[in-house]
C-alpha cells in the first residue's frame, strides 16, 4: 500500500468511461504503432475522430514505456496521452518496470503540459494481460511518488471500467471499497 497520506483528495478513482471525462488530457492504452485497436484505445478513437488517428499517424509510434502527446478533438478532454504498457509475459521480462515507466512518462508529459487534471485507465490490464492487483500497486505507488514531488498535476484520476478494478484500486490505495 503506497503512502499516500498527504495526497488524499489528489489522488482520485472513479468508475466510468474514461472517453466522457472534462479532464486537460486522458490516457490511452495504446499499441507501440499508435493506430488504434481495441479496449480503451478503440473507445478513445471513436470518441475523438479520425483527426485523432491523423495526428497518431504523424506521430511514428511509441515504445513500450514511454509516452506521446495528442490532441483530444472530439473528446471534451483537451488532449490525450498515449503510452504503450507491457504484454504480460509472466512477469520476468521487465514487464512491472516497463509499466512503472509507462505512468512516469505520462505523468512528465503533463506537468510540462502543466495540465492540472488527468485521467488514467487501469494500462496493461486488458488485453495486454498485467494482473490487475499488481497492476493497481503500481499504478498507485508511481502517482503517489510524482505527486509527493510535483504540484503539477494537481489531481490524477484513476478511472475504472469495472469494479475489479476500482476494488484493487482502492486497495492499493488503502481506501475501502
Ligand atoms: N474507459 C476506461 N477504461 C476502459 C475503457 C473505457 N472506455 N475501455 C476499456 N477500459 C479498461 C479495460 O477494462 C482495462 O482495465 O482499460 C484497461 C486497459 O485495457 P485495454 O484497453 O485492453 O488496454 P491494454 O491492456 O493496455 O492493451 C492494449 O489493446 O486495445 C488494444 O490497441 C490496444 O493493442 C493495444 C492493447
């Protein structure tokens, strides 16, 4: 469970769609080529318009682990992060760092943007398969470290789409469900 006892009301978990949300930027759970797929990803694009998958194709993809910055056009969030997190492969080949990178990147990217809010799915745990428990104590202990560090963002919202997810969240956060 991370320390996140001067963070209470920056850190944030809701469930819902992330796509609906009034945030300055959401994240997506994307593949390294930027294109587009399912799950999240998927949801973000039909959302936002082909002038989102434009802007991606310029962009030339992104590594697992690092992030890129977009616009939002049609999504009433300004703008949206996309990272690459880890395919779960068992856990031994880098995947928790990997995924641990994924939200340092997106975190970095918002505070140079000085965006105040952000929202963020729960990366890696669809398709990609990243267990969702372990998923969450990274999650969590990652936002909790920038934010002890950073007053930009000012608020992270974590959003589930179930509530497998918002229970391992709250978890991870020490809250109960
Ligand atoms: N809002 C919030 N969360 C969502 C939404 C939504 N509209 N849709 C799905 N999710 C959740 C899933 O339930 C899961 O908890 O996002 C989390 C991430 O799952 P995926 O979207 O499958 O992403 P990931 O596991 O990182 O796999 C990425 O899947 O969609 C493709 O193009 C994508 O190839 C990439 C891969």
């Amino acid at each position: 469970m991370a320390r996140t006892g001067a963070l209470p009301n920056r850190i944030r978990i809701e469930l819902g769609d992330i796509t609906r949300l009034t945030v300055d930027a959401i994240v997506n759970a994307a593949n390294a080529s930027l294109l587009g797929g399912g799950g999240v990803d998927g949801a973000i694009h039909r959302a936002a318009g082909p002038e989102l998958l434009a802007e991606c194709r310029g962009v030339g993809g992104c590594p697992p682990g690092e992030a890129r910055l977009t616009r939002g056009y049609r999504l009433p969030a300004g703008h949206v992060i996309h990272t690459v997190g880890p395919i779960w492969r068992g856990g031994d080949a880098g995947e928790p760092d990997i995924l641990a990178r994924c939200y340092r990147s997106c975190l970095a990217i918002a505070r140079e943007q000085g965006f105040q809010t952000i929202a963020v799915p729960a990366i890696a745990t669809g398709v990609y398969g990243f267990p969702r428990d372990r998923a969450a104590r990274i999650a969590v202990a990652e936002v909790a470290a920038y934010l002890a560090q950073n007053e930009i963002p000012a608020i992270v919202i974590f959003v589930c789409f179930d509530e497998a997810n918002r229970d391992a969240y709250n978890a991870a956060l020490g809250r109960g469900n």
